[in-house]
C-alpha cells in the first residue's frame, strides 16, 4: 500500500503530534506500506479538465497514493484543505475526509451539526463584540467557559467563575478582537477536570481512556498534566461516540465526552486526535488499527511483516460500542503496541 500522511509542521521533539507521526512511520515500516510524509504547502496544484493524475510535490511527479492520512487538525487552513479536496476529486481515499476536517476544525460548526442531529452538547454562545454580560449570565450564567473557535491540547480554554472574572475578561477580549473569534459556553459541574476521550475507528469505538486533572483544574488534558487510565465505556457512552463520528463524517475520531448526572454531553470532536496517553493507558496500537480498518473497508493492499495479527485492544479488554455497529473484532485486528 502507498500511502501519505500530510502533517504541517516539523517532526522534532518539541513538536505537537509529532511523536504520533513518527509511531505511524514506525508501523508503516513494519506493515510493509510505503508511507510518505508531506507537507501540504509544498505541493503545486495544477487543475485542470484532462482528468490526468496530478500531484507535484517540491518540484517532483509523485505517484497516485492509496490512502491519504491528514494530521493537520484544526490547523488545517484553506491551502491545506484546498490541497486535499483536490485529491480526493482525483479518487484518492483519505482518512479523514476534507469536509469532515473542515468541520470539525472549527468548534461552533461542530456544535452545530451535532446540535441539529439531535445528540447533548453544552448550551454555546457565539462571542459577539462588545460582549453583553447580561446575556451570557441569562443564558449559561457562571461558571461560563470560554474557548477559542480554533484550538488543540486545551489551548484557548478557560473557566471564568463569576460575572466580575468575566468583566474584566471581556474587556480584555474587547480590546484586542475586533471579530467574534470566541464562544462561551455552559459549565458542566459535574465533569470538572474529567473527562472521557473516546477513540472511533471506521464506526467502532475501539478504545477509551478517562482523563483526569491533576491540579484540580478543570481542564484534563493529558497535555496539561491531566493523567489518562484506561476505561470501559458504558454502551450508552460508546454509542453516543459512533453517532458524533457519522454525524461529523469522521473515519477517525476522537470524541471528548463529559460527565453530566446520569447522561453526558459532546465536549469537543478531533479529526487527527492525539494519542500518546491513550496507547499508554490501553495497550493499543492506533496505526495498526487505522490501517487495518483502510485495508477492510477500502480493500486496499497491506503485506503484513513480523508478529501474526491480534486484537489491538491488548489482554482482557473487549469489544467496545454495544450493538452500535459490526462487532470490532472483524473490522479490525491489530497488534498490541509494537
């Protein structure tokens, strides 16, 4: 199998993600599958009506891929996104789709197609300059969080406690954004510094780790300092995780999920989700699984080198996901953690 996988920045120590990039290289060697790492703004596009195969990557012809692996994220600008739509109209399959990557990078437009379908998302407002305190007090009231609408790894998230933090937090904002770059939203008590990462692979939820903070904040990303053990999802929990994924058009996913009482609600969607912690806390290898469910559902070639296939889920786990779709075992079969 010729694959790429499309990353945006460089693959050193200190970058973000760049660690997953490098564990896909290493079961990619192991695999057998060619894999390629790019850089979307180092690619010319030329279009036109031929319907001839086109990529020019640094200068150079490159050969028609089998699957394409976007790891930009919510970083994915319009060159990026541009980039991928163009090869996805030349039939390339990809993990995740451009529209779906699109989507998800922006926080609102996720609320609001997982508000339309119908699934439990945290009460949101659109920040709107300058910012009416009385209408974020009469709608979330306080506790309020405010997040960028772009944003990873917690960044751009805080909690503001009362209408005093807020005012002030307001003003800071109204001096220094003159666009509507922000949303607040409601505070679930309840799910304070903890939370469920769930990780959805082709309509299964493969694995699942809860994150909890460590300092007591309210935010639990592993990232941050939060610390990730290994969980069992009630069905009701991986089911509402498969539903944000097919609402959200997403091959891969990971769906952050709050506590609420007896129910929970959709924290955010990731289209390129970290995940060191979750390998860490579950035994699991994300790029076997990913690859092995391309090479199930698009019946492309793998050529499989070294150890026989295993569930990836490691010793004493099962299946995720309920009745919610095929039982996992026989769309993907992966080794543990090489």
């Amino acid at each position: 199998m010729r694959c790429w996988l499309f990353f945006h920045r460089e693959i050193a120590p200190d970058v973000p993600e760049a660690a997953e990039v490098q564990r896909f290289q290493s079961v990619a060697s192991r695999l057998g599958i060619d894999l390629k790492v790019l850089h979307p703004r180092d690619f010319d596009l030329v279009v036109d009506s031929s319907g001839n195969w086109s990529a020019i990557y640094q200068g150079k012809a490159l050969p028609k891929p089998d699957l394409i692996i976007p790891r930009t994220g919510s970083e994915s600008d319009y060159f990026t996104l541009a980039v991928l739509r163009h090869f996805e109209k030349q039939g390339v399959a990809m993990v995740n789709s451009p529209a779906a990557v699109e989507a998800v990078g922006d926080k609102l437009q996720t609320l609001q197609i997982l508000g339309g379908a119908g699934l439990p998302i945290p009460k949101t407002l659109l920040g709107k300059f300058p910012i009416d305190v009385d209408v974020v007090e009469r709608e979330l009231g306080f506790p309020v969080v405010v997040k960028t609408l772009k944003g990873t790894r917690g960044d751009g998230v805080l909690l503001c406690a009362d209408r005093e933090q807020f005012n002030d937090l307001a003003r800071l904002l109204d001096g220094a954004k003159p666009g509507a770059d922000f949303i607040f939203q409601q505070y679930i008590k309840s799910s304070h510094g903890r939370d469920v990462r769930v990780l959805v692979i082709a309509g299964q939820a493969v694995a699942a780790m809860e994150r909890r903070s460590a300092d007591g904040s309210f935010k639990s990303n592993i990232s941050l300092g939060g610390v990730g053990t290994c969980f069992d999802p009630p069905p009701e929990m991986a089911d509402l995780a498969v539903r944000v994924a097919g609402s959200l058009g997403l091959d891969v996913a990971g769906i952050d999920i709050l506590f609420d009482g007896d129910g929970y609600r959709i924290c955010e969607a990731n289209s390129s989700p970290g995940f060191q912690g979750l390998e860490k806390a579950c035994r699991i290898s994300v790029p076997d699984a990913i690859f092995e469910a391309m090479h199930q559902r698009l019946g492309l070639p793998t050529r499989r080198r070294g150890r026989s296939w295993r569930s990836f889920v490691g010793s004493g786990r099962k299946d995720f996901g309920g009745n919610s779709a095929e039982p996992m075992k026989q769309l993907v079969k992966a080794t543990t953690r090489s």
